[in-house]
C-alpha cells in the first residue's frame, strides 16, 4: 500500500477513535497518527519517511546512515548514561539498517511495540501522556493495511518468519490497487474534512 493511503487511513482511523481517548484531539496527536502510519516503511530506502531523510534513496545509504545513528546512540548509552532507552533505540536503528522491506522488525508485532514503548517514553517525558495511543493507532493500521495486500506481513517476527494476510487480498500498483486506494483517500478525505473539525472542537 502507498504511503498517502497509510496516512489517509491512519487519520480517518484516529479521528473515528477519538471520543475513546481522554485528552482532547489536537495537532500534536494529528502529526504522531502521521509520522507512525509512515514509520514502518524505513525499512525501504525509497519510502516517503526516508525521502526526507536519506540524501540517496539507496540500501546502501539506508545501511550506512541508521548504522551510523544506531552505532552513536550505542556509544553514548555505553560512556555517559544508564538510561536503556539509549540502548533500545541505538539497537532498533541497526535493525532497521539491517532490514529490508516488509521482512522483518518494522512490519511485525514486536516493532510495533518496540516502537510504541520508546513513543510512550518520550510522551512521558514531554508530558503527553497519550502520545503511545496515536502512535499505536498509526502504526497499528498501517500493519493492518499491509495485510490487505497480497505479500502479506511478517507479524510474528522474529518466531515466525510467514507472511500472514487476510483471505481476500488485492495487489499493490495493480489497476485493482489503484482503483481501491484510490476510492480510499477519496472517502476518507471527506469523512475527514466533515468529522475533524467537530472532534477538535469538541
């Protein structure tokens, strides 16, 4: 699935779960169902998320860069801090150096929470105490999304290595793909458009 219709179905998602969590919708929450419905897609070095962060949308650069990042946090957990959140991101950046798309760590189960620990951790941190449930939401349809498509996600990784995907399944870039993304963004830019402005008002 494209990355827009991640996003689209991320946001159409929150905003219909809205009412479920106390704090109040705003932008920051908004941002968070974004940048979650993206996140798992940094396994490839030509997905949206990496377009703004690699200079070349290549797996070598992919390797070099979040080895690099993860290399450093590692580095910095081992000379000046206690804290193992700085070994927990420095080791998921390895990974993700390591990965390739849809294979592995950030289309599975344990990614997804990996990922929502250090979300909560940082939320914590900033005193947004609900910034694990948007980004839970996000990550967690984009897994749901990848198994509508007919390769399927490996969710049980690193147990379990199969693809699993739902009975009826379509393919990604396929003219039946197109026409149903397609219908999607459509459908969910109104529902959004109508329904966004009353949950942030209410």
């Amino acid at each position: 699935m494209k990355g827009k219709t991640h996003v689209g179905v991320g946001i159409v998602t929150f905003i219909t779960l809205s009412n479920k969590i106390p704090e109040k919708v705003n932008y920051l929450a908004i941002i968070t169902v974004v940048i979650a419905s993206l996140l798992p897609d940094i396994d490839h070095p030509k997905s949206i998320i990496n377009k703004y962060i690699l200079p070349f949308k290549n797996k070598a650069t992919k390797i070099t860069l979040y080895g690099c990042i993860g290399i450093i946090f590692l580095w910095y957990n081992y000379l000046y801090s206690t804290d193992p959140i700085f070994k927990a991101i420095g080791l998921v950046f390895i990974i993700i150096a390591m990965s390739s798309h849809r294979n592995g760590f950030t289309h599975s189960l344990s990614g997804m929470i990996t990922f929502s620990f250090m979300a909560g951790y940082i939320g914590n941190l900033c005193h947004e105490y609900y910034l694990i449930y948007y980004f839970m939401i996000g990550y967690g349809m984009h897994l749901l999304c990848d198994m509508a498509t007919n390769r399927g996600v490996p969710l049980f990784y690193p147990f379990k290595n199969k693809k699993i995907k739902f009975p009826i399944t379509y393919k990604t870039d396929s003219k039946i793909g197109k026409v149903i993304e397609e219908l999607l963004m459509i459908l969910g830019l109104i529902y959004t458009l109508y329904r966004l402005p009353v949950v942030m008002l209410s």
